[in-house]
C-alpha cells in the first residue's frame, strides 16, 4: 500500500462527505466550489507524489470527477447570473 495513493483517494471521499454536508437550498454554492477545487488539486497532487502506477492511475481518475463537478457548478452559477 502507499500512503500517497491512499490520501488522494481520501482526498476524494471528503470532498464526497463535503457535497453532502454542503447541499440543500442553504448551501453556500461558491464555498463549495472552492472546497471542491482545493481538495481535487490537493488529492492529484497526492496521486503524482504516488509511486506505483495503479495508485497514481486511480487517484487521477477519481479526483478529476469533483474537479469537472466544480467547473460544471461554476459555469452554470455564471450563466445564471443576470
């Protein structure tokens, strides 16, 4: 096992726990881009740091869905914007 490769999927799995935590029609939208953002950059950073190739593969691999979450969210904040 390599700790690297085990906290980018960490990495992953909070910024799940923090989707759930933040939604609902209180949910502050930018926060949780922002946190989406810094936990994906942060959890591909891991993955990089990883030295075997699986753990590198698959923590590139789950870390870029919140990534393309949070600019999804983004982009549709700003086309929602008058």
């Amino acid at each position: 096992m390599n700790k690297f490769g085990l906290l980018s999927l960490l990495m992953f799995g909070i910024s799940v726990i923090a989707f759930f935590l933040m939604r609902g029609p209180e949910g502050d939208v930018y926060l949780g881009i922002i946190v989406f953002i810094a936990l994906s950059v942060i959890g591909l950073l891991f993955a990089a740091l990883s030295k075997q190739m699986l753990w590198t593969i698959l923590g590139v691999g789950v870390n870029l869905i919140p990534l393309i979450f949070a600019f999804l969210l983004l982009l549709a904040m700003g086309i929602s914007e008058p």
